[in-house]
C-alpha cells in the first residue's frame, strides 16, 4: 500500500515558493476590489448631499446597510468556504459586490442605494475571510502571518487607489461613473481567478476527490507525489463539530474568539467612522470634493505603511506586543488629531499627515487581527473563523455607521475622542487571546526541534 503524503507537513516544511507567492498575490488583488467598492459611498456622500437635496442622517442608514450586509455575507461565505471550497467562495462573493456595484450607477433614489448597498456588503463581507483562508493555506506555516498580512493590506490599498480615482473622476465625471470603474474591475477579474487561480491544498488534502488537482498544485509548487498517492493534514487533522460556531465557542477556543471578535468590533468601528464619515467631516470644515477625497486616500496610505511596518515588529517579535502597541498608539493618535483639528484647522498638510498617521496605526492593527485570527484556528473551520471575527468588525462598523452623522453633529472632539475609545478597548480584546503567534525566529527552532525529536 501507497503511504499516505502529509500535505502540511510538506507545505510547512518547504520553501513558500515563486508560484505558491503568485496565488497569494492573487488572491490579495481581489480584496483590492473589496476595499474600493465597500469604501465608494463614504467618497459620493458629499456629492450625494447635493445632487438629491437628503443630509447626513437620511444617507447614515444606508453605510449602515453596507456593513449590514457584511454581518450576513461574512459568516455565510465563510462557511462556503469551509464546506465547498475557498475558491468557489471567493469567485461568487466578487462577482456578488462587483454586479451590486455597477448596478448602483443607476440608482436614482435612496432606498435603491440602500437595497445595492446592502448586496455589495454582502459580497465584500465574504470575500476576505476566504481570500485570507487561500493566503493562509497557500503558505508554509511559518510564512501565514505574513500572507495573510498581505491580503487584508490591499483593503486600505483599495481605499488608497479608490480615494486617487475619486479625486479625479467626481469632479470631472460624477459619482455614477465611479460605481461603474468600481463595478467593472471587479467582475473581469472574476474572470481571470476563475482561470489562474486553484483550490486551497490543504483543503483539497481532506477531500479524495479533489487529489488530483491536489497533485497538480504540488507539482507546480515544486513537490512531487506519486499518481496513485494518497493525501492527509496531520497538522491540522483534529476534528471539529459539525457546526463551526460550537467549535469557535469551545474551550479549545473560547478565550481566543472572545478576544478576537472583542478587537475586531472595536477596532473596526473606529475605521469605519472614518471610512464613511471622515470625507464628510472634512466637508463641514470647508475643505472641498478633492479635498475629502484625498483626506481618506492619505487616511489608506498610511495604512498601507502601517501594515509594512507592523509586518516588520510581528516577525520580530510575534503578534502579542505590536498589537497591544498599535492599540495604544493609535488611541494616542486620534487625541493628537483631534488636537491639530482644534488649534490649526486650516493647516491642511498637517491635518492629513496626522489623519495618515492615525491610518498608519489603526490599520496595522486591523491587518494584523486577521492574521492572527487565521493562526489561531486549523483548516477545518479556518474560514469561519475569520469569518465571524470579520462579522463582529462589521458589527462594530454598523454602530458607528449608524451614529456617525450624530457624532460628527456633536462636533470634532466627540468624533476624535470617539476613535480612541475604541482602540483602548480593542487593546483590551487584544489582551484576551491566548494563542498569539510567535516570532519567526521561535518559529524556526520549533521546528527544528520538531525534525530532530522525529
């Protein structure tokens, strides 16, 4: 009899090869995608305000909806994901946002906007807890933090791109032709993951009938199996309930999901006040349509930055310190922004450089959660997991969608001092989880005291 190939064994001990890092880097483009389309209507909201004639409070509903749509969407896909493939997940759950999205150039009133917005959350919510299950399971264990890292990186990367392009087509184009470019991006590219991208190996490792495409994977990552070969997960092999949220909720795993979906809702409400909100605070100072864009393009920046270098601090000194640091950083940061806001509003250069710097920390935070979240749990509920960890942050994210017209009309320190309450309590989600990765370095010698005991 042919012994069975023990797929994790061999990812986790290989190299993170050149293909196995193209697969990660498409699935980190389609939440590029994920990031503009979700990020849109806190872009058009101004432009919204005075082309239909409604205020702040009639359009909160609607970003309200968006996240609601993701609280739905997130655990759904996730549990696709787990169930029938991360592939398949993904692929639906972008041409869901991207379909929604094209569809809202033609709305032509509010409860349209509400109804395709809700649908776009939908698709956004669960595309990124498969696309960082694929990153995940794509590389060697050793390397998941950082592949995971470099998938939720091109949320606030989208928002980037998303607040460039908005700064250049809303005033000579309108927002409608933004929800086309935000509609048609998506969906070709659908298109190409159908045709590039494979299912997750380790995935694949727990279903026979997926072992040939299994053995192609291996062969273009460098591994060879044997055609008539047999394949199983040790690594990962333990069995979970039937229901994810019973295995989530288990005491292997309480304490771990308790401070996750406490830090997710905390941290992810405080960036989406700003998501959907800043560029209209911005407009109530007097800056105009270019200008609130660019304000939340330099908010994604710097969060593109923070990512990088918190990628950095985690490999050197594993996840506990850099996100209780980028908690209290950031908490720090919004008073300090609040603090230019009040004594120099119209320093515009300094204003979006602390506005950067608040990004820089908050998202380094946000980035850093989701490779934790796809540490802390194995491949069999992986993807839910991450899911309703997400879902928790779009929990969070629709309380201050919600309430955000009312906290900017209680003015700027309430708005600041708002986003630094939140990141004080996400410091202290963060300080619940049990199972925070190492660092690379302990990581290394684990493993070799692992070879050599064998």
């Amino acid at each position: 009899m042919t012994s069975a190939v023990d797929v994790g064994a061999l990812l986790d001990r290989g190299p993170w090869t050149t293909y196995q890092k193209f697969l990660t880097a498409l699935a980190a483009l389609a939440i590029i995608f994920d990031g503009f389309d979700i990020q849109i209507l806190g872009f058009v909201v101004p432009s919204l305000m005075n082309e239909w004639g409604v205020s702040r409070a009639t359009l909160a509903p609607v970003l309200a909806l968006g996240l609601a749509g993701m609280v739905v969407g997130s655990p759904l896909a996730g549990y696709c994901g787990d169930r029938f493939g991360r592939r398949s997940a993904l692929i639906g759950t972008i041409l869901l946002f991207g379909c929604a999205t094209a569809a809202t150039a033609l709305a032509h009133s509010v409860a349209a906007l509400a109804i395709l917005r809700f649908v776009t959350g939908m698709g956004a919510g669960g595309a990124l807890p498969n696309a960082s299950a694929l990153a995940a399971e794509f590389a060697p264990a050793r390397r998941r933090p950082t592949a995971v890292k470099l998938t939720v990186i091109c949320i606030p990367l989208g928002g980037m791109l998303g607040g460039l392009i908005a700064a250049r087509v809303l005033p000579a184009l309108g927002w409608r032709a933004l929800y086309c470019i935000g509609g048609a991006a998506p969906l070709l590219f659908a298109l190409a993951l159908w045709v590039l991208l494979p299912e997750s190996p380790r995935f694949l490792a727990r279903r026979p009938a997926g072992w040939a495409s299994l053995r192609r994977f291996l062969k273009r990552a460098g591994h060879m199996a044997p055609s008539d070969s047999a394949f199983e997960d040790n690594a990962e092999s333990h069995s979970a309930d039937r229901s994810p949220i019973k295995t989530l909720l288990g005491p292997a795993h309480l304490s771990d999901t308790a401070g996750l979906w406490v830090s997710f809702f905390f941290c992810l409400s405080a960036i989406y006040l700003v998501f959907g909100w800043l560029p209209t605070l911005l407009a109530t100072q007097g800056y105009d349509v270019s200008a609130t864009s660019t304000g939340l393009a330099t908010y994604n920046f710097g969060g593109v930055l923070g990512m990088l270098v918190w990628a950095v601090l985690m490999t050197a000194l594993g996840s506990r310190l850099p996100l209780l640091g980028g908690c209290l950083a950031g908490a720090l940061s919004a008073l300090a922004t609040l603090l230019i806001t009040l004594q120099a509003p119209a320093q515009r250069p300094l204003l979006l450089m602390a506005i950067g710097l608040q990004g820089l920390l908050a998202n380094a935070v946000q980035t850093s959660l989701y490779a934790l979240a796809a540490y802390v749990y194995p491949t069999s509920v992986r993807a839910s997991g991450v899911a309703f960890a997400s879902a928790s942050g779009r929990v969070g994210g629709l309380v201050s969608s919600l309430f955000g017209a009312a906290i900017i009309g209680a003015g700027v320190v309430a708005y600041w001092g708002a986003i630094a309450v939140a990141l004080l309590f996400a410091c202290g989600g963060v300080a619940l989880v049990r199972s925070h990765f190492p660092s690379l370095q302990t990581s290394r010698t684990a493993e070799i005291v692992g070879a050599t005991s064998q």
